[in-house]
C-alpha cells in the first residue's frame, strides 16, 4: 500500500499520470457496459435516469449534457479563498484515481481528457468554503469541474515557480485545449467525491508528522545543553511499555543528543514533563498518525461514488460520506495541537532561570533594560490558544441539510482547512521554540559552528539588544520544517 508521502510525491506540479491504462481501462469500461445495459433495461439510475438528493423523486433532463450542466452549475456556490495550488492537484489526482477504478461507469476515453490536462499542468482554482462533505465535497468539486469548461478560474505556473490565478478559460486556450462538456454520469462521478477534504488532510498529515519531527529534534538539542538526565529517552523505558511511537520519537530525540550525556549534577533527577515525557507525549502523536496514514490512504486508493457498478449491477448507497476522513482530520487536529502545547510549554522552561539552568529570565543578558524573549513567548501562548480554537472537532458541528436528505454529514473539508490554519500557527509556536534554543545556545556557551544549529544562530543571534523578532520566529520555523522533513526523508528510504 501506498504511503501519504508517496501520494504527495505523485500529485506535485512535476508529476505525470501514467499514460498506459491496459488494465484501468478494461474494467471502466466494463462499468460503462453495465451502466449502459442499467439504462437499456429501464433501471432507473440516481443522477442519470432521475434528479439530485432529494429531487431523485423527479425526473431528470432529457439531455445527459444538460442534465450535467445543471449538477455542476447549481453546485457552484462556494465561497472563500481558494485552495493551494499544490491541493488543486492533489484532488484532481485523487478524482482521477477513484475513477479509473472501474466502478464508476466513466469512460477511458473521457478520463484520458481529464488526465491529458492534468499531465499539461491544467489546474483548477477550487474555493475552500461551502460544502458539508456528506455526498461527497460537491461544492468545490463542482467548481473544479467548472474550470474544465472554461468557467471560473485555475492555477497557472510561472517560469520562477510562483502560481497565479487567470480566467480558467484563458487557461484552457494557451494548452489548446478545448473546454469540456460534462454528461450527466460523468459529472456526478467526478462530484461525488471525498476528495477535497481528503486532499487537504494529506497535506495536514504530513505537516503534523513534520511538526513533531521538528519538536523532537529541538528536544534533543535543548536536552544536549541543559544537561538534563538522558536516562528519560533510554531506549529501555520504550521497550517497557511496548509502544511503538514512543520508540520512535526517543530514538529522534536522542540522535540530536551526545553519545556520551550525564546529567549536570544541579539539576533535577526529573525534569517537568515537558522534557522528561516527550518520548511519551510525541510517541501517543506518531501512533495516532500511524493510524489515520492507514485509513487515508485507503480512502485516496479506493472508489468513492455512488451510484457504483459492481459485479454487473448498479448499486445505490453512500460511498461519497466523508466521516473517515473527517475523524481523521479531526484527530490530526487533535495532534496538532499537542505539538503545538509541547514547544510552548518548552519555551516556558527556557524562559525561568529555575529550569534554564539559571540563566536570566527571559534568556535576556541585560534584564530589566532587556526583555529577551518575553514579546516570544506571548505572542506563543495566544498562538496556542487560537490553535484550540480551530481544532475543535468538526465532526461535532454537523447540522442536517437538502431537504433532509443529507441529515448525517461529516463537515470534513471545514474540519480540514481549521486543521491548516492550525497547522500554520504551530510552526510559529516551533519557530518561537527555536529562538529560544538559539539564545539558550549563546547563552550557556555551547554554540554550534556548523548543520542546522549553525543556521538557526545565523537567523538568530545574540539579543545584545532587544530587536524585533518577528521575522526571525517565521525564518526558524521555515528552517526547523525544511529539515523535520529531510530527516523524515531519510529515514523513509532506510
């Protein structure tokens, strides 16, 4: 099975569709032989045959295009900011995935336009806001698919690497492309999808794994210069409990620490928690995101549509409901937030000469004319708290809607893009940590002269004088991210 590294990697700007579909392109069309005998034989079909959620009482168009022109135009009610380029791709990826599955009843030939314009870079703007996620992300799936017939907007890619929005049909005539009509059985294939909240869940899994790979590696360096007792990230202790993310995170914390580390004699036998159960505390995150990685994966591999041909029948049901990937996001919000708390709570420690090893108060070398890192670790705190706010979970503001039709949904794209702003504000909460750290370095004696410390000093030195440090929190973040991930892409190829 895939992982959500390797699907991330599969859906960049770089990336191509595979053009040799012998096998995908059998059993879709098979599905669409199904369809066809459905419809042959006076099966009624959901969305073909009949109307939209609660219209399926109804008649649909006599015209399959206009019954498809009218799925995605009365769908394009999103609102809000659009999505990131690098999501827009992703979820057209994963549309295209769960179609060439065979159950859907789309055509290898209609497919291979839409991946033809993804393999050309054609990518949708989609806006975030306006769907509950229940049968399937409609709204914004829907404004996807407007981009394809030259409504809307999509992402455009300058020489530099900087994206930009234009006129989607703009977009469409500099490929030479046609904009494209959608059928009745293909436009509700390519809305009925988990895809958006999905997409965007990918991303924040990937972030959260990042984030506690950062506050791991900032654990150890904080550890190595304090001197605290190392005996708390001792393989052993691991090996007690039987828990494999705990394992995992002790093994980063200590790979940043020397071989040979003692605990300096003045401090403490046992630090405050913050410290001494980091292998615990980081360990309980990577095993949760064990955990969604499976289910998510499963989700961005699998079909999920309705109606579905399975077996020569069209079946009817609810593969589009989104709570898998709503309890996911939900819990990676969970995560974050923990993260999050831990650096926090670090920075604190580092702030009081009690736990500081006596250093001044707010890592200042002019207390009282200096204020250090007081501004820092303010500003931390109330990131903390917006993050608790935004990571409530999703799943538990569900209300019913269409007409009673859709009375159970999953609100799982909302889920997701609270989880991203989340996201954003822990790198923050890491950035400020990492300040914290470099200042600790200087003012214990004990800098680095080259790696990643090295770097993190030139960012930030010395407080010879109280600055304003804004910028340097968000460069130390950018900079803990980019190696959180090169290590983590160093011990996925071991």
């Amino acid at each position: 099975m895939k992982t959500i590294a390797e699907i991330l990697d599969s859906a960049t700007w770089e990336s191509a569709l595979d053009d040799d579909i012998s096998d995908d392109a059998a059993r879709m069309q098979a599905s669409v032989a199904v369809l066809t005998g459905a419809l042959t034989s006076g099966e009624p079909v959901y969305g073909v045959t009949h109307g939209f959620g609660p219209l399926v009482a109804y008649a649909g168009a006599e015209s399959q295009m206009d019954q498809g022109r009218g799925l995605i135009c009365h769908l394009g009610t999103g609102q809000g900011a659009p999505l990131g380029p690098e999501v827009c791709r992703l979820v057209m990826w994963l549309r295209l995935a769960s179609m060439r599955k065979g159950f859907s009843g789309v055509s290898p030939a209609f497919w291979r336009i839409l991946a033809d314009l993804w393999n050309r870079g054609f990518t949708p703007v989609i806006p975030r806001d306006g769907t509950v996620s229940a049968s399937g992300d409609l709204q914004p799936l829907a404004h996807a698919a407007l981009a394809h017939t030259g409504f809307g907007q999509a992402w455009t890619r300058e020489a530099d690497g900087t994206w930009r929005c234009e006129d989607a049909a703009t977009a469409l005539a500099d490929l030479a492309a046609r904009p494209i009509e959608w059928p009745a059985r293909e436009a509700l294939a390519f809305v009925n999808g988990t895809s958006v909240g999905l997409a965007v869940s990918l991303h924040n899994h990937r972030a959260a794994l990042r984030l506690a790979r950062a506050v791991a590696l900032l654990t150890g360096r904080l550890a190595e210069l304090l001197r605290v007792n190392p005996e708390a990230y001792h393989p052993g202790i691991g090996h007690a409990r039987g828990q494999l993310g705990q394992l995992r995170v002790a093994r980063w914390v200590r790979d940043e620490m020397s071989p040979d580390a003692v605990r300096d004699p003045k401090r403490r036998l046992q630090e405050p928690y913050s410290l001494r159960c980091v292998p615990q505390i980081l360990g309980a995150v990577a095993d949760q995101l064990a955990a969604a990685e499976d289910i998510l994966v499963r989700e961005a591999t699998g079909c999920t549509d309705n109606p579905i041909c399975y077996e020569g029948e069209v079946l009817h049901g609810g593969n589009f409901h989104a709570l898998p990937v709503g309890l996911c996001s939900d819990q990676i919000g969970l995560c974050v937030q923990q993260i999050a708390f831990l650096a926090d709570r670090q920075l604190g420690l580092l702030c009081v000469p009690e736990h500081n090893g006596g250093l001044p108060p707010m890592l200042t070398p002019r207390p009282g004319s200096g204020s250090g890192l007081a501004g820092v670790q303010i500003s931390a705190t109330s990131f903390v708290s917006r993050i608790r706010q935004l990571v409530y979970p999703a799943s538990l503001t569900a209300l019913p809607t269409n007409g009673g039709n859709q009375d159970h949904v999953p609100m799982a794209l909302n889920g997701a893009n609270s989880v991203a702003d989340a996201v954003d504000l822990a790198w923050l909460v890491v950035g400020s940590l990492a300040v914290g750290a470099a200042q600790l370095a200087e003012l214990s004696g004990r800098d680095a002269v080259d790696g990643v410390w090295a770097e993190l000093k030139a960012i930030s030195p010395p407080l010879a004088e109280d600055r304003p440090m804004a910028l340097e929190v968000r460069r130390a973040a950018d900079l803990m991210a980019a190696e959180a991930e090169s290590r983590l892409r160093s011990e996925e190829l071991s």
